[in-house]
C-alpha cells in the first residue's frame, strides 16, 4: 500500500476543509473545518513517516495534535465571549473593518 | 595717431565707394585723463535726488541744475583739450566689465571728436532744459524726484555716447530707455501717461531686440564687441554679415529714433512733461539711434543693401511725421510729428554714406537746438495758458508772451530752412546728397525729401498762425502771460543757436573736417547754393504760402472741420497704432488666451486627471476591503495556491 | 490489527490493508463533504466525528498506534466535545441559511480549491514517493518508545514550549470566558422576593399532564378545557391537543419566540444559524 494514497487522501480533506472555511457562516462550523485540516496534514505527516521509516512525522503529527487543542480551547473561548457581546456567531457580522 | 585710409574715386560702386574711415585709439592723456568725471556728475546728482528722498526736495533742483552745468563745464574743457591734441581718438580706461574667456569688454570711454559733439550737445541744452524745468515744474510736488530722473537721464545718454564698445553702448542704450519710461510716466496718477510710458518702453523694445541681436553677431562673426575690433575686422568678414548687422542695427535705430515702423510710441510720449518732451524726445534721445548708425560707418560701408534700407527708412518717416504734424492740434504732438520728420531727414542722411553723415550730424546738432526752443516756447505757452495744449484755444498770443513769441519764430524760420538759418545751412546737403547717391532710386528718395522740406514749412506755418497770428480764441478764464525769467533766458540762449548753429557748422567745412577722421570725407565737395537747394527753398517758400492761405488768411474754426480722408488719416497717426494693434497686439491677445486655455485645460486636466485617476482608482479599490472575515480568507487562500504553483514551477 | 501490520505484511495483509484503506477513505471523503453541506451545526460535528475515527484507523495501519489512540482520545474525546458544549451554550436551534450573502464566494472558493487540488495533484504526482518499505526497517524498539525517545531527546525544547502553550491557553480560556458580576449574587431572600413578585409561586405545570399525549410541546389542559402555554417550554411551540402535530419550520418556531416576548432573539440577516 504505497503511502502516496493516503497523501492523496490528505489532500482530499484538506480542500475540503478548506472549502468549508470559505463557505460556512457559523463560526464554530469553520472551526470544525479549520480542525478537518489540521487532521489531513497529520494524516500526511504519518504517511510521509512510514514511507520514509522514521518516526519523526509522528511526533510532529502529536505536536500538531497538542498545538490543535490548545488552539480550539482558545477560539472557541473568544467565540463564547463574542457571542456574549453581540449575540451572533456568525462570521459575516464581524465587518466593522468594511471600507 | 589716427589713421586714415582713403580710397581716392567717389564713383558710386561698393567698395571704392566707401571711404572707410578706421578707428584708432590711443590712451587718454592730461584733462581727458577725467573724463569719468562726465558721467560722475549727473550719477552723483541722481543718486543723491532718489535716494535722498523727500529731505532733498528744498534744495533738491539746486544740485539737479548744477550737475548738469557742471558736465557741460567739464565738457567744454575737454573738447579744448581735443582741439589742441594731434590724437583726438582717446579711450580712458575705468574698468574691465566682463572677462570671459577670449572675450573682453571693458567699461571705457572713449572721447573722439563725434562723441565730443554730441557730449557737448547734451550737457549744453540739457543743462539749458533742466533750468528751464526749474521754473516749468516749480508747483509740482514730485518736482526733486524730476530732478532726479533727468539726470539719470543724462548720466545715461552720456554713457551711450562715450562708450568705446557695443556692450556699454547698449547699457547706455537700456538706461535712456529707463528714464525715458520714468519721465513720460511722471505724473503717475494719470492713466495716459502710465499707459503711454509702457507703450513707449514696449515699442522699444522691439528695437532693442534688434541691437541685442547685432550685438551677438558681432561677438560670434569677430569675437568682440569694441568699435575698433569690429571695425577693423568687418572689411573681411563679409557683406552677408555686414548686411545682416547693418539692418539689425538699423531696427534698434528705428526703434530709439522712433522711425517707421516703430514710430507709434514717440506723439503718445508727449504725456510728458514738457520738458521732457525737449530734451528726450526732441533733442538727445531719439538722435541716439542717429548716433549708432553714424559710429557704426565702417559696417555699413561694406553694405551697400543696409544703406539703401536706411535710406528708404528715413525717407519714409519723414513724410510720415510731417503728414502727421499738420494735422494734429495738439501743439506737442504736432512738434512730435515734426520731430519724427526730422529725425527721418537724418536717418536718410545716415544711409547716404560718407556723403550724407557730417550733415546728418550737423542737422542733428541743429535740430536739438531749434526743436528744444520750439519745445521750450510750445511749454512756455501751455504754462501761461493753464496747461491748454490744444492750438484751437490759441491765437494771437504774440502780444502776451513776447519772449516766447521771439524765440519761437526765430526757430521757425530755422526748421523752415529759410536762409541764413540753421535750417536752410543743413538740411539743403541732404537733399543735395541723394540725388548724387543710390543713382535712380536717389531720385526718388530726393523728390520725396523736397516735397518734405515743403511740408515742414507748411506745417510750421500753420502752427505759426494757429498760436501766435490771428484772433484770439481763448477760453473764458485764460490770461496768458509770460513766463518768469528762469525759463525765458534759457529759450533766448538756444534761439542763438537756432539762428547761427547751422552756418556756424557748415561754413568752411567747419565739422566736416572735425569729423574726417570718424566718419570719413565726402567724396564730392558741396557748395552752398545747389539746383537742390534752390528747389528746396522755393518749397519752402510755397509751403509758408499755403500754410497762410489756409490759416491765415481764413480764420481759424474753433472745433476742428471734418476734413479731407488723408487730414482724417493723419489725425489718427496715419493708422500707425491701428496696424499695430490689428498685426501684433491682436495675435498676441489670442496667443495669450490660447495659452492659457491650453494651461487651464491641458496642463491642468493632466495633473487634475492624474489626481482624479489616483482618487477614482483608490475609490474602486476600497470595495475589496468588504469587512467579510470569509473574503479575507479567500485572498488568503488564493496566496497559498499561488505560493504553491510557484514552488511547482520552480522544481518543475 | 496493529500487531498484525507491526510484524510485517504478506500479501493478505497488503490486501486486507488496501481493502480498509479504501473503505476508510470513501467514508471520510462522504463525511467531510457532508461536513460542509449540512445546515445544522450539530451534525457538522457529528460528521466530523467519523472523519476522526476514520483517520484513527488508519494511523493504527500505517504503524501508528499510538498516534492512533491519542486521536481517538483527545481530539475526539476531548476537543469535539468541546465543540458540542459550545454549541449547546450558543444555540443548537439555529441553522444555516443556504443564500450566500457575499457575491462569488462560493465560486471563488470552488476555483481556489479546483486550482489547489489540481497543484498537490501534480506534486504528488511528480514526486516520487515509492513503495513504502518494510515495516522491520529502523524500526529496532516499539512504537511507543521510539516516540518517547524522539519527544525527550530530539524534540524536548518544542515538548516544553508546548507545554507552556497549553498552559497559556488554559489560562486564557479562563480569563476569556470570565464574567464579572455586575450585581451582587442574589440570595435566597432575593430570589424568594422575586418569585412571590412574579406571581408565579407555584412552578410551571408540566406538559400534557391532563392530556391525551405525553409529548414535551403538548400543552396541559386546565380544569375549564383550555390550555396553558405555561406548561410548554418556550423554545418549542405549543400545540393544539386536539390537532395532529404538524412540523414547525424553524423561522416559525423564531417567530414565536420572539412575539412570545420572553427571549431575547439575535437580530436576523446573515446571523441565524
């Protein structure tokens, strides 16, 4: 099983998500998308760690896993606060940088 | 030592024609070692009277009339000390001006016997005028301030007469035009006069521009500007060049001496105060073009074409002027007419070659006195009848102004050419010399210059029987009355030189053989009474005849009749300012809208455009900052993508 | 299934590889795409979910079980749940409206990711990425040593800062999601006073307690026949006990809430969910 499917499978996701943070409106929607990428680039990490037979694409894909959840507690804390102000969580209420 | 080279036939033909005279200078020696002191004089006084200020207004004409008395002292000594010198070409070094190079022009001052002549010209009657002013101008509170220009004047005219090279010529040249715009416009407060003083300092202008021209030719055909470096350098260096700088100085002559086609400033200039009017623009100023043509005889003796143009010139102006002159009213602008005639009489004598350049000289030195007088007398009038200048306001003012009455006619008969006058002792050479040169077109020239010397008479006599014969025709408040004794005796003293300046010229040779050594020898020696001459005095006399018929024996209407279609004509100056107007002033208005239509929309809708493109690009480009998180985010992704296909192509 | 692939593959273990491979991965592709097409938040979590268990799965083939039970542990164990408690906080009622407001988004997305998938497509096709090797090879000790001798010798300085982040998000989320009082904490003295105020002391009755149906949006019926709207929560709409029920659209079920004047709702245009 050559590692170059799971890679193209990693790539799959990752426009997909990336797609979906283009598109959705809900902010925690984009969240759950930005969090889909962050999983196809572990799944290429991984893959990239058995073909080249070393595990250090493991332990970046552990650290990209760490630094993830560090990041979702955070957003999803400014999200909450946001939500307290305003009473939307949408993205495209968020325009007050509008020319 | 100077030098004189004589070619020994006076057949008409180019070269063998002339009779080049070439100049030689030596350094000045004893009382001509002072001569700055000519210029130092009149600077002094105009520098004190414009600076000082209103502190110098009670003594201030004082020391404007001694500066002048004083040059004219000076100048008498230095004229003695000529006469006794063997050299009488002598430069007086004051100070190197410019040093550029190969090229070298030096303030120097170069006394010779034609500038000695017209030294003594303008310190004798200037010294005569500015008395005069002291009586003319006494109720005028800018009367210090008049002092001051008109010896800045003098200083000026004097620098233009002395200098040595055409650098400092011109710097005289510029400085006469200065005070000529200052003293026309003297009386500010008066529109006419501000306009007129700019009209006549625009006209020459264009003159100006003619000497500045001829004044690089010079520098780059002979590489300097002296006299005696052009002069003895033009012989080889061409016709073509000699025509060129002969006809270029020509139009700065026309230009200063007001000649055709540059004549329309000199009857508007008579917004002047009267003296002004004598001394600039009768006697000194308008001959500094006369003067330029005669210093310059060496260039034009190669030019056989510049003297023709010259001649036609001055034949054409004085026609010009005298039609003009009888039929204008207005007492000074009918003298200014007569001027612009007599100048022309000179300018025609200038282009006649050897011939005709000691009596252009001689009627030139004449014409200040016996023009200054009637100016003098024509103001004496306009004082005692309450600054009315109109003549159709005059009459029978013999009785009430008998000095004036005096000197007036005794320079009438002068510019008449009635014999023994000055007139008739200068004017006659003249007109004897063209029908001797230029062969077939001389004829013409001749013919017009009689039928001149008619027209002069009879205008003169019309003015005559206008202001001083006939019945009165004042106003209701005028009394007439002669003027105080500071402005009768200097009149008196120029009427002795309107009645013996001609004779005393002309008799024996007296100034031809003064000027050999400048400006040459006649080839062909003149008596006095020629078949020209004859001719001329018998016009003359028709034209006193008909000037009585029509003034005098008729009574004068008060209001001017309508007159024939020429007497229309030459009451609006012959159409001078309409030609002016419609050739130049008119496309020069247009250019100018032009332009300035082209700045306001071409110029400035480049620059508003590229301000209106800045801001419109900048408008349309604001909209991309939506505010939209998800917009940003969709640049940003582009980036990506784009970084990607770089790195792609790159490896690739 | 770890062991199986640790010990090296045969060709029925390539097989059996290839085969869930495949399974796998239409299955997240299927999930990811729902993921973006859903309205409702919630099953965008949902489908999020399977895409994590797939990937799970096949780090435990690729010869990563410990990244494999790491994933299932703390990124769906713990950071999807996250995400559903926030959800549940901000409002799970709320879907997405299908009309996009900002013009040529979703073109533009679409082009931008035609574009990138067409770039990594050439990448990883001009990439030689071959067979991979066998899986003995460099592998002297397990998994989970050599990852712990990696994190502690290697890689020890990221390990300490990333602790430090962690740390510092903790910290941030708290002070983020703090909320000063503003008014003193009510009492029980207070509450009692505000109760008797309302002039509701008795609680709300529950729902279809006399009716005929036991459902949560039925409304009780009092003794004289009529219902109490009391008795139904808010955020559903009561219904007629006589009638059948009938699905309320959710912008009805917004509609309602709002003229019922007791909840604040959000203003609309882009913000409901």
């Amino acid at each position: 099983m050559s590692p170059v499917h799971y890679v193209a499978l990693a790539v799959i996701l990752f426009v997909i998500g990336g797609v979906g943070v283009l598109v959705r409106r809900n902010a925690i929607v984009v969240f759950m998308c930005i969090e889909l990428m962050l999983n196809a680039c572990n799944l290429a990490f991984v893959a990239f760690a058995r073909l080249h037979a070393n595990l250090d694409g493991q332990v970046i894909a552990f650290f990209v896993m760490v630094v993830a959840a560090a990041e979702v507690v955070v957003g999803l804390a400014i999200l909450m606060a946001i939500y307290r102000a305003r009473r939307s969580a949408s993205v495209d209420d968020a325009n007050l940088l509008k020319y | 030592m100077t030098t004189l080279t004589a070619v020994a036939d006076g057949a008409a033909g180019s070269a063998a024609h002339a009779l080049a005279a070439t100049l030689t200078t030596v350094p000045a020696t004893g009382a001509l070692k002072l001569s700055w002191l000519l210029l130092a004089f009149p600077l002094f006084g105009a520098v004190v009277l414009l600076i000082g200020g209103r502190r110098t207004d009670r003594w201030g004409h004082l020391l404007g009339c001694a500066m002048p008395l004083a040059a004219f002292a000076y100048g008498v000594i230095a004229f003695f000390t000529l006469l006794g010198d063997t050299d009488r070409s002598q430069d007086q070094h004051l100070y190197t001006y410019i040093l550029v190079g190969h090229f070298q022009a030096n303030v120097n001052l170069l006394v010779d016997q034609l500038s000695i002549c017209f030294v003594l010209l303008i310190t004798g009657v200037g010294s005569m005028i500015i008395i005069y002013s002291v009586g003319y101008m006494a109720h005028d509170r800018g009367r210090r301030r008049f002092f001051g220009y008109m010896n800045l004047f003098l200083a000026a005219m004097l620098l233009l007469v002395l200098a040595d090279n055409y650098l400092v010529l011109y710097v005289g040249w510029e400085g006469v035009g200065l005070a000529s715009y200052l003293l026309i416009g003297f009386w500010q407060e008066r529109n006419s006069a501000a306009v007129a003083a700019k009209k006549a300092f625009v006209v020459n202008r264009v003159g100006d521009a003619g000497l500045t021209v001829a004044i690089f030719l010079m520098f780059s055909a002979f590489g300097t500007v002296s006299f005696t470096g052009v002069f003895h350098q033009v012989p080889s260096g061409g016709s073509g060049v000699a025509t060129a700088l002969g006809f270029l100085l020509l139009l700065g002559a026309c230009g200063k001496s007001a000649q055709v086609p540059l004549q329309s400033w000199l009857l508007d200039a008579m917004e002047g105060p009267t003296p002004v009017s004598a001394l600039i623009h009768a006697a000194t100023m308008v001959t500094a073009g006369v003067y330029l043509l005669v210093r310059s005889n060496p260039i034009l003796a190669v030019s056989e074409d510049a003297q023709i143009g010259i001649a036609i010139v001055g034949t054409v102006t004085l026609l010009f002027g005298g039609i003009i002159a009888a039929a204008k009213d207005d007492i000074k602008k009918s003298l200014a007419g007569s001027t612009m005639s007599q100048i022309g009489y000179m300018t025609l004598g200038a282009g006649l070659g050897p011939e005709g350049y000691v009596f252009s000289i001689a009627l030139l030195l004449a014409h200040g006195f016996y023009k200054a007088g009637l100016f003098l007398g024509a103001g004496s009038v306009i004082h005692g009848m309450n600054d009315e200048q109109d003549m159709r306001r005059y009459g029978a003012l013999a009785r009430a102004l008998p000095v004036t009455y005096v000197t007036f006619g005794l320079a009438y008969l002068a510019i008449a050419g009635i014999p023994p006058f000055s007139g008739f002792f200068v004017k006659d050479p003249i007109i004897e010399g063209d029908f001797t040169e230029h062969g077939a077109g001389g004829w013409i020239l001749g013919i017009c210059a009689l039928i001149g010397a008619g027209l002069t008479a009879f205008y003169m006599t019309r003015m005559m029987y206008m202001t001083w014969w006939g019945k009165r025709r004042w106003a209701q408040d005028a009394h007439p009355h002669e003027s105080p004794p500071v402005m009768t005796w200097p009149m008196i003293v120029l009427a002795v030189g309107s009645v013996g300046a001609g004779g005393f010229l002309i008799i024996n040779d007296r100034l031809q053989n003064f000027l050999a050594p400048v400006v040459g020898v006649p080839p062909v020696e003149h008596g006095f009474f020629t078949v020209a001459g004859g001719v001329a005095l018998l016009l003359a006399l028709a034209g006193i005849a008909l000037g009585w018929a029509m003034y005098g024996r008729v009574p004068v209407p008060e209001t001017a009749p309508h007159g024939s279609p020429l007497t229309v004509a030459a009451r609006n100056e012959l159409y001078g300012n309409t030609i002016n107007e419609s050739l130049v002033m008119r496309p020069g208005q247009w250019l100018t809208r032009l332009s300035v239509y082209f700045d306001n929309r071409g110029v400035d809708g480049l620059v508003n455009s590229l301000a209106a493109l800045v801001g419109g690009t900048s408008g349309r480009w604001r909209r991309i900052q939506t505010g939209f998180v998800r917009s940003y985010a969709l640049s940003m992704f582009f980036g990506a993508v784009i970084v990607v296909a770089l790195l792609l192509a790159v490896r690739l | 299934m770890s062991g199986v692939l640790a010990a090296g593959g045969t060709n029925t273990d390539f097989v059996a590889e290839e085969t869930i491979f495949w399974i796998l991965a239409v299955a997240s592709v299927g999930a990811a795409l729902a993921m973006i097409l859903v309205r409702r938040a919630v099953h965008c979590a949902i489908m999020l979910a399977v895409v994590m268990l797939c990937l799970a799965t096949m780090y435990a083939m690729e010869g990563a079980p410990f990244l494999a039970f790491v994933q299932i542990i703390v990124y769906t164990g713990a950071v999807l749940m996250l995400f559903l408690f926030v959800l549940m906080l901000i409002g799970i009622s709320n879907a997405d409206s299908i009309v996009e407001t900002i013009k040529g988004q979703r073109l533009a997305a679409g082009l931008a990711a035609i574009g990138l998938l067409v770039l990594l497509a050439l990448t990883i096709g001009h990439a030689a990425i071959g067979p991979a090797p066998p899986q003995n090879a460099g592998n002297n000790v397990n998994n989970l040593t050599g990852i712990a001798q990696l994190i502690f010798t290697t890689y020890v300085f990221p390990f300490e800062v990333t602790g430090a982040l962690l740390i510092t998000a903790a910290v941030g989320a708290m002070v983020l999601a703090h909320r000063e009082r503003e008014t003193p904490r009510p009492n029980q003295r207070e509450l009692a006073a505000r109760r008797v105020a309302s002039g509701r002391l008795a609680p709300d009755p529950s729902p279809g307690v006399y009716a005929l149906h036991d459902a949560a949006d039925r409304p009780a019926l009092l003794p004289d026949g009529s219902t109490s709207e009391l008795s139904v929560s808010s955020a559903l709409s009561p219904r007629d006990p006589k009638q059948e029920p009938r699905f309320v659209p959710p912008e009805e079920t917004l509609q309602i809430t709002a003229e019922s004047g007791e909840w604040e709702i959000a203003p609309s245009g882009g913000a409901d969910q």
